[in-house]
C-alpha cells in the first residue's frame, strides 16, 4: 500500500521540462504586466487628472464645519472669593461663540450668566436656521453677516446684563 496512486487529470500540473527552458524564469509567475513608459506616463497623468477633478467636486459641495470641544473651569482666587463664572461658549457646526458676563452686574441682583447664554443661544439658533447648505440664500431671513446675527439675536433676549461676545462663523 506505500504504492503511489496518479493524480486526477483536473488537479494535474503543468509539465515541466522542456516548457522551462523555452520561456524566461522572471516572466512565469511574475504578478505584473508591462506596459511601456509613455503608456504609462500617460495613464498616470489621466488618473491623476479625474482625481483631481473628483476631489474638486467634492470638495465644492461639501460645506465646512467646525469640530471643537472646550473645557472651563473657574478661577482658584475667583472661587474662594464666592464669584460663579459668568461665560458661555457656543460650539455649533457653523458658528464659535465666547460670551462673558459682566460680573459686577450682580451687585444689582443680576445674574451676570444670564444674558451670555441666552445670547449664545439665540445666535446659534438663528444662525444655524440662515446658514444650513439646503436653505435659500436669497430669502429675506438670510444670512447677511456676523454683525446683523447678533443684532438679531440681541434683540431677542429678555435678560438683564452686560457682556463680551466673539463669535466665529463659517459662512460658506
């Protein structure tokens, strides 16, 4: 039984021999094709140019947004004095904003937090509604600027108060 059996036809191996001496070794199991110099300077500079114009494309409908994160904590000496922070921020798609609140106000009975976040509040509200890609640019309520957004959002507030703003928008 240590007889060795044939091989089926359909798992037979190419013949060897002859058929090796007749061709290179370097071109029997080589995984690339050749194509010549020219050729392939040509075919480089076509994929190169339908990147491009994909990316370009891409790139001309796709609005840009901002990623961000903060961090806040309260000021060692302001704290053991008893004094909350009175700043906000805003982190939307399309808009940065930093507010603070005048803290002196709340010598008044103020709370110097309120008008920053409900101003931040507004200003992305509104914001976002005038700068989302799908909205009409050329409706009245449109986006006209840093300046009209503000004004806008002020006027909407009801809190009492004084503060800083800063407000970064990509518009697009």
């Amino acid at each position: 039984s240590s007889e060795r059996r044939p091989l089926p036809a359909q798992a037979a191996c190419p013949p060897r021999g002859r058929a090796l001496r007749e061709k290179p070794p370097a071109m029997l199991k080589s995984p690339t094709f050749f194509v010549g110099a020219d050729r392939q300077r040509k075919n480089l500079q076509e994929f190169q140019r339908r990147e491009q114009q994909l990316a370009e494309a891409y790139l001309k409908n796709k609005p840009l947004c901002f990623s961000s994160r903060g961090y806040q904590k309260t000021h060692p000496t302001k704290a053991r004095k008893g004094h909350r922070d009175a700043d906000a921020r805003l982190e939307a798609p399309m808009i940065l904003g930093v507010a603070d609140g005048v803290s002196q106000i709340e010598d008044f009975g103020i709370d110097a937090s309120e008008l920053p976040n409900e101003l931040l509040k507004y200003c992305e509200d509104i914001g976002m509604s005038q700068l989302v890609p799908e909205g009409n640019p050329e409706a009245p309520s449109g986006y006209r600027g840093p300046i009209p957004l503000v004004r806008e959002a002020f006027e909407c507030t009801e809190s009492l108060g004084s503060t800083t703003l800063v407000l970064a928008v990509l518009d697009n």
